[in-house]
C-alpha cells in the first residue's frame, strides 16, 4: 500500500475518533466512536476509488449514509416515542454526512480543510450546553441586535456599489459601509459577551467591555452616577480611565483588520501611548479600590440610525481630510483629526488608514491624526464629566486625563 495512502487513511481514524468520542460520551445516541471512524474511513476509500470508477461513487456513498442516518433515526424515534417531553434531534445524523465528506476531502488532498471542519464540529457538539445557555439567556433586544447586524453586513453591504465619488473619489460607498459594519460588529460581539457573562465580570472586565463599546458612552454613564452616588467617585474614575485606555486596544484591532500591512509601522507610538495610560490604570486601580459594580448596557449597539449616522461622519471624515491634504499643508489634517475625535474615534482612524493604504497620507502623519484624535476624545470626556458628574470624580480625571494627555504631547514631539 502507498505510504501517502496509509497516511490519508491513519487521519481519517484519527478525525473520526474525535468525533465519535464526543458522540460516545453523549447519550442517547445513534452512533458512537465505531460508527464515526467507519464511516469517515468510508468516505476516503470511496475517494480513493473515484479515479478508477468516477465520481458517482462518492453521490452513491452519500446517499448511503444519509440512508443509514434516517434508518437508525427513525429507530431511535420509534424507541423514544413512549417517553414524556422526547424531542428527537438531527445533531448526529448531520454529523455523520459531514464526517463522510470529511473522509472524501482527505482522500483528494484537502487535508486542512477536513482538520478544520472536524474541529469544528467537535467544538460545536461539545458546546452544546454552553451555546443553548447563551440562547436562553439572550432576550428580543439581543436577537434584534443580531439580525440589525445580518442585515447590514450580509444584505445591504452586497448591494453597495464598490467605487470611488466626488472631486477626489475618495467617498466610496462599499468601503464606507463595510466600516459600518466592521464597528457594528465590534459593538455586538462585546454587547453579547458581556451579557452572556453577566454579574460575575469584575470592575476591570466591565471597563474593557465598556471600552469596546463605547468609553464615551462608559464615561457618560459612570458620571451621572457619580452624581447619584458621590461615594461611586473613585470606582468611576476607574471604569473611565480604564475604558479610554482600551480606545487604543480598539484602534490598534480595527487597524490590524482594515490596513495589516501598515499596522507594524503604525502600531507603535500608539502601543507606547496605550502602555502609558496603563500605567496610570494600574496606579489609579490600587489607590482607589471600591465595591465591584457593572457598566449598565442598555442600548442596541447594533442600532441603524447610529449606524447611519456613523457611516455618514467616516464620509465626511474621509473627503474633509483628502480635500486638505489636496489644498493645505500637513497641518490642517491634525485639526481635522482634532475635531473627528472629540465624539469618535471609528471615523478618524478608519479613514485615515483607508488614506494611508492608497498612498494619500503618509504614515507619519497617519499615526499622529490618530493620535491627536484619541487626545481630543480625552478632552470631550472630561467635558462630559464636568457637565454630569461630581466634583470628587472630575478632580479625579482632571489628574488621570491630563497625565495621560502629557504623554501623548511627549510621544508627538519626540517620537522619531
């Protein structure tokens, strides 16, 4: 026999070993760890055997087993007939067609592929209890949310026309979009973690989730209740300094997903600034340790007016900074940065990126519209904090904010 033969089949075993084991462990059962292996050593030798006999064997072999998966449902279904509250599932029927189209994809070579698929349904059936848990535990707010999500990116962003408008095509409405979506999802998958884990994060998680999310909206609502609760000052100005510092953690992600081939060159002032708030974090952290408490999410964060309005803001971003970089010097673009910044910092770093890509901007100049843009952010939220919170957590932030804002006056004056 072949040694690369040998070798396709000893995987095949092996993946449905992995399999089957999971379905063993379960019960009740229509196959188990036998039945999984076999039927996964099936699919290769019919794959193996096509060259000589023609692809019909593998339909013929499918059929087969999709035959065999019915039988011993039925059976299974006739036998938990008599029992109160049964539900007869296809969990494992699936599973046994998607592991014969494993052992097919081994015999042809497809080798990552059928690993992946594999793990994954390993994974998938582990989880069961985890993920109708979750199911259970999110309510129509949530669904509605990830639905809103489904429809802009999975709807609307294919219908989007990918070209480039206006005096300086750079307002393209496909890539406009597609950073609608990018934030959306962002926002979604931290709102839904958060819930799923629900009162038992600490101050530290509630804060990063916060930060994802929105460290504005995180400092909007910590200072309202610094005015509720003055005794809340100190916990608050925890959750808001480590909340803004995520923003970087933020920025650095969707840099990484939107330009990864300028992100080594782009990441580090911004590492630096990030390391320096943390710092801060830490200090603040220790000197006023409080009772643990959450940040309240209240709002959809996958809402189709904000999501408008967004892309609307990155438009307005994107043609404001190519206008001054087409008319006016370096300069005017960090206003533009400035400005962009105070409410969001989606927009200014996106756009600037998307700049950076198609050679508009450089990267020096790129970092430091971002970093100006996050310095400007800081500001608003202290504005924020003076206008709804108390005293006690505005002299707190003040001193927070303005070392943090130090630091990022050092980094743009020395970095190299």
């Amino acid at each position: 026999m072949d040694w690369i033969v040998a070798q396709k089949l000893a995987l095949s075993i092996g993946l449905g070993l992995l399999v089957g084991l999971q379905r063993e462990w379960t019960a009740p059962r229509v196959a188990g760890i036998r039945t999984f292996t076999l039927i996964t050593m099936f699919g290769t030798m019919v794959g193996l055997l096509t060259d000589p006999f023609g692809y019909w064997l593998v339909v013929a072999g499918l059929v087969a087993i999709g035959a065999m998966a019915a039988v011993a449902s039925h059976a299974k279904a006739m036998r938990a007939g008599a029992r109160a509250g049964s539900r007869a599932g296809l969990t494992t029927q699936v599973c046994m067609l998607i592991m014969y189209i494993v052992g097919v994809a081994l015999s042809v070579d497809q080798t990552i592929l059928a690993i992946i698929v594999t793990g994954v349904v390993a994974v998938l059936l582990q989880w069961k209890g985890m993920l109708h848990g979750f199911v259970d535990r999110i309510g129509e707010k949530d669904i509605r949310a990830i639905f809103q999500l489904v429809l802009i990116g999975l709807v609307i962003l294919p219908l989007v026309p990918n070209e480039g408008y206006g005096p300086y095509k750079v307002i393209n409405p496909f890539e406009i979009w597609l950073m609608v979506v990018l934030i959306c999802g962002i926002s979604v998958g931290s709102y839904l973690a958060s819930k799923y884990l629900g009162t038992r994060a600490g101050t530290v998680l509630s804060s990063v989730l916060g930060g994802l999310i929105s460290s504005t909206a995180t400092t909007v609502s910590y200072s309202r209740r610094s005015k509720k609760v003055p005794s809340a000052a100190g916990l608050a100005s925890i959750v808001i300094m480590i909340a803004s510092t995520i923003v970087f953690a933020r920025v650095i992600i969707e840099v990484a997903v939107v330009g990864p081939s300028i992100l080594p060159k782009l990441v580090a002032p911004l590492a630096v600034m990030m390391g320096w708030m943390t710092i801060i974090c830490v200090i603040l952290y220790v000197c006023t340790r409080k009772e643990e408490q959450q940040v309240l999410l209240d709002e959809d964060p996958s809402d189709l007016k904000a999501a408008i309005i967004f892309g609307i803001l990155y438009g307005v971003v994107l043609f404001a900074v190519a206008a001054v970089r087409e008319n006016l010097s370096d300069e005017w673009l960090y206003l533009v940065a400035a400005i962009s910044g105070l409410t969001d910092m989606d927009a200014i770093t996106l756009s600037t990126v998307q700049l950076i890509k198609a050679e508009g901007l450089s990267i020096d100049t790129g970092w430091r519209m971002i970093l100006i843009g996050a310095m400007s952010n800081l500001i608003f939220k202290a504005g924020a904090v003076a206008v709804l919170g108390n005293g006690r957590l505005l002299g707190r932030i003040a001193l927070v904010f303005g070392l943090s804002l130090a630091g990022g006056v050092v980094i743009l004056m020395y970095w190299p």
